[in-house]
C-alpha cells in the first residue's frame, strides 16, 4: 500500500488554487466608516445611557482640540493610508448642542487627514430642539448631507413624559422648511413607553405616514429602562405606569412592520425603515454582512479596526489623559479569532436580515451549512428563517425573535457576555426578561 506521496516538490505557495487576478484589485483601496463622538446635550435626559453630560459646564475649545489631536495620531498610521471612508457619523450626545463653527472644522480636519468616497455619507446626529431654519442653513453649507434627528414620538404626552423641550407643532414647523435643503432625513423615534397602548402606536404610525414627504428613513428603538437611570426609578415608584407587557411589545413591532412600507418604507435591520435607496450607509457596513470597519473617535467610542472590536476610555478626563500623553485612548476590546470574526458576521448580519452563505464561505473558508447544520435545521424548523438560492433570510418569526437568532451564532465563550456597553456603565441587572411566544406564533397562522 502506498504510504508516502511520491512527488518531488515541497508546498512554497499556497494556496495554490490560483485564478486569473487583475492587479488593481490587489491595491483597491479598502471602504471604511468613520465614528466621531460628541458627548454633550442641553440636558441629560432621565431615560438615556449614552455618554454625555450637559453642556454647559464643558470647555468645548479642549474637548475639540483632543478629539483632533485623536483623530490625527490616527491619520498619521499607514494603514489608514489604503482605505478610503465612505460613511462618517458625527453621533452623540447631541453634535447640534454644539456651534456648528465646531463640527465644520471637525469635517474639514477629517477631509483633510482622511481619502474621503466622494460619495460619502455623512450624518449629523441633532435633537429637533436644536433645528431652526437658521441653524439648518448653516448645516447644509457643511459637508453634511444626512440629518439623523431625535423625534422620538409625535405624541405631546410622550414628550413631555420623556423631558422633551419641543412639541408636535415644532415638529411640523421644521417639515415646513426642511425639503428646501439637500439633507437626507432620517428620524429617530421610541416606543414602548410607560403606559403606550397599541392604539398609540397606530396614531405614531398614522402621523408617520402624513410626514413621509419629508422623511428618508425611520430608525425605531424601543425603550430600555436601565435601573440606574431616573426614568425607571420613576416606573419603579409608581410615579409613570408600566411599560407594556411582552407581548404587548411584540404587537408593536408588528405593527410597525406591516404598516410602515405602506407609507414606502421598507424593513431592512431589525428596527430600521428606509425608502429605497436611502438606506443608511454607515448601518449597513458597521452591521450588515461583512460589516466594514469603523475607526471611532471620542469617549466611549466603539470602533473596529483589522481583526480588533474596541472602545475608547468612557471617562473624558481619562480620555483626555491618554490623548495628551500621546496615546490611543482605547480602553477595552478584544482581537478576534477566525471563529469570532465568523460568528460576528452571523451575529450581527442576521440583525440585517440577510446573509450571503457562499460569500461567508468564501471569505472565512467555512461552510456555514456544515458547521452550524444543527443551529440552521432548528431555525429553520421554527420558521425563523429561510434559505434559498445560498441567501439566509429572517421571516417575520426571526425578526421578532432576532436575539434567538443571533445566539445560535455566537461562540460558546461569548454567549455568557452582556453587550460591553452594560458592563462599562454598570447599569445592567443581570435580569433577562422572559416572555411567552402568543404575539409571534399567532403572526405566522
Ligand atoms: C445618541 S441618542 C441621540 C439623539 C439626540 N441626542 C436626541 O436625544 O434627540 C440616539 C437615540 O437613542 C435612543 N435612545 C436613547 N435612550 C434610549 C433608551 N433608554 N432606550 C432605547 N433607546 C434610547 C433615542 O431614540 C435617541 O434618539
Ligand atoms: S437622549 Fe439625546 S439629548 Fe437626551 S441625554 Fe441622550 S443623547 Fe442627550
């Protein structure tokens, strides 16, 4: 019997599965996105667990100077030299909080620093307070083509409940000017309030549909009430109701998924709605399969950068700290192994309903069908999910039940982590919310 192979060459280029290659490909330059953090709002809301603080006590001229001073030691690495960015978001906080004279300087230092797509998309995160049309002349004469806008309800009662300063007639005064500028408008609104009711959630819907002229796309989140946080200490005391049950919380998301694509937005994230071609850019490649990278700036920041997911420092003095010293103000992450990155692209590609399984197998040399067979016949037992010509789709089932979802492709280690962001600001109880499935198995009658 034959033992040993009886070839006269050892193995010195692998793989050796070599194809016709046009060389540019070999220096195409690499699409990433860009994160820049703007920790200050007019107030702190009582709901909110993002990194901010009210403005007033800050000196914007350092927070400024650091968060370039950042950005440039990041500009100065050679790698950065081969990509090119094709979304940036300047998030919060509130960016409208600040002078616009601030962020138009951000964008040109970044412009100047970074090769910018000239197709880039470029958002501004803002709270309706902030938009007068004063202001927005001053926006559109920046780089800024997308406006990212903290709505959150079109119910006076919903704002007032959550410390909003404007109200439903301030929301329509702003639509009244807003199509006279070359802005992308995108809407941010809450749901599952203390004490929403489904019928409050058709009137949401109902006022969305007489707006849609003036809106591009519609990011939903439902409210998280974070125990350490004044809102839930006010549901705790009996002082706001409830929030609706469950299954309660499942009839709505239901409804915003039948109902929305009447007025012409389509679902493509688990909570995201956008008429066609006005998809966010930055969603897709920091979510969608296979998620770009994303080098983030800014206290709190999360980014990711080759095979590293990170956050910066959350405190701002500890961030000023480092960024003074000269150094990167990453605080915590972790460098992924080739499983983690597979998994990311599962975990995270579902929440974007899609995922391509010849090209996941291209790209990380694993067949997803033979090494999650048992994870993918139980999805696709419990109707969950679809497959069909190699693409992974969520039905209405998966997407209501996206975090089922998303734990059949986690890796063991990380099934046992919360979210970081928990962990760093301590707010999470370590309680996971246990439901019934009436809401979801009687959709799918
Ligand atoms: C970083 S905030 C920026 C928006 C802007 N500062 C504002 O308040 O209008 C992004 C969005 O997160 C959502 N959000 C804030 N706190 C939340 C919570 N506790 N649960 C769910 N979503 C929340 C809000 O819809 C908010 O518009
Ligand atoms: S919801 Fe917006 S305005 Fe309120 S504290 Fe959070 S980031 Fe600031």
């Amino acid at each position: 019997m034959k033992k040993y192979s009886e070839v006269n060459e050892v193995i010195r280029w692998y793989p050796s599965e070599f194809k016709r290659l046009d060389s540019k490909d070999m220096w195409k330059k690499d699409k990433i996105n860009l994160y820049a953090h703007i920790p200050f709002c007019k107030g702190k809301c009582q709901f909110c667990p993002f990194n901010s603080m009210p403005i007033n006590r800050q000196n914007l001229d350092e927070y400024f100077n650091t968060l370039r001073k950042e950005i440039s030691m990041y500009a100065e690495e050679e790698y950065f030299k081969s990509k090119t960015i094709e979304s940036i978001w300047i998030g919060g906080g509130t960016p409208s909080a600040v002078p616009i004279e601030y962020i138009k300087s951000l964008l040109d230092l970044i412009f100047e620093k970074f090769d910018i797509d000239d197709k880039c998309e470029i958002t501004l995160e803002t709270n309706l307070h902030d938009l007068n049309e004063e202001y927005i002349k001053e926006v559109a004469k920046t780089q800024v083509n997308r406006l990212s806008i903290g709505v959150q309800s079109f119910k006076d009662k919903y704002l007032k409940m959550m410390g909003r300063t404007y109200k439903y007639e301030n929301i329509k005064t702003f639509f009244s000017f807003i199509r006279k500028y070359d802005l992308n408008i995108s809407i941010d609104l809450m749901y599952r309030y203390p004490g929403q009711t489904l019928d409050e959630i058709d009137e949401e819907i109902e006022f969305i549909k007489e707006s849609k002229d003036y809106l591009d796309h519609i990011t939903l989140y439902s409210l998280i009430l974070f125990p350490k946080l004044g809102t839930f200490k006010q549901v705790k005391s009996g002082k706001l109701p409830l929030q609706p049950s469950f299954n309660t919380y499942m009839e709505m998301n239901k409804r915003f998924a039948d109902r929305l694509p009447e007025a012409g937005f389509h679902q493509y994230t688990t909570n995201h709605f956008a008429k066609d071609g006005k998809e966010n850019v930055y969603n897709n490649d920091r979510w969608g399969f296979p998620q770009k990278e994303c080098v983030s700036f800014g206290p709190g920041a999360f980014g990711q950068i080759k095979d590293y997911v990170y956050c910066n420092e959350h405190a701002i003095q500890d961030y000023y700290d480092k960024v003074n010293n000269n150094i990167k103000p990453v605080q915590s992450g972790k460098k992924m192994n080739l499983m983690e990155q597979a998994s990311r692209y599962l975990v995270l590609g579902t929440k974007c309903l899609k995922v391509d399984l010849n090209l996941f197998e291209k790209m990380t040399g694993i067949n997803p069908l033979e090494f999650y067979k048992e994870k993918i016949d139980w999805l696709l037992n419990e109707k969950m999910i679809t497959i069909n010509d190699n693409i992974l789709e969520l039905t209405k089932k998966g997407i209501a039940l996206i975090i089922d979802v998303q734990n059949c492709f986690q890796t063991k280690n990380n099934l046992s982590y919360t979210q970081p962001q928990y962990d760093i600001l301590d707010m999470f109880d370590g309680q996971r919310e246990t439901y019934d499935l009436e809401v979801i198995e009687k959709d799918e009658e």
